[in-house]
C-alpha cells in the first residue's frame, strides 16, 4: 500500500515537473520569437534609414 501511495506520488510529481518545463519552455520560446521579431524590425529600420540618409 505504501509503496502504490509513493509510486502514485511520484507518478504525479512527474507530471507537475513535465508540466512546468513546458511552460517554461513555451515562455522561453515566445521570448526568443520577440527577440527575432525586434532584431528584424531594427534591421529593416536601419536598413530605410540608411536608404534615406544616402538620397
């Protein structure tokens, strides 16, 4: 009985680990989608200002 209780335990532990480092890993990757999206937009603004600056 003991044991079925740690193994359920553990079994449900698990989980809550697996569940936590997807959300972590989601976060993670929503973070680095941003950083992409950001640096893109920087590029491309530099990009039309040097475009402006040199006509």
């Amino acid at each position: 009985m003991l044991v079925h209780l740690s193994l359920r335990s553990a079994h449900e532990l698990q989980l809550s680990v697996r569940l936590i480092l997807t959300l972590i890993n989601c976060i993670l990757q929503k973070i680095i989608a941003l950083q992409v999206l950001l640096i893109s937009s920087l590029w491309i603004l530099l990009f039309t200002l040097g475009i402006v600056v040199s006509v």
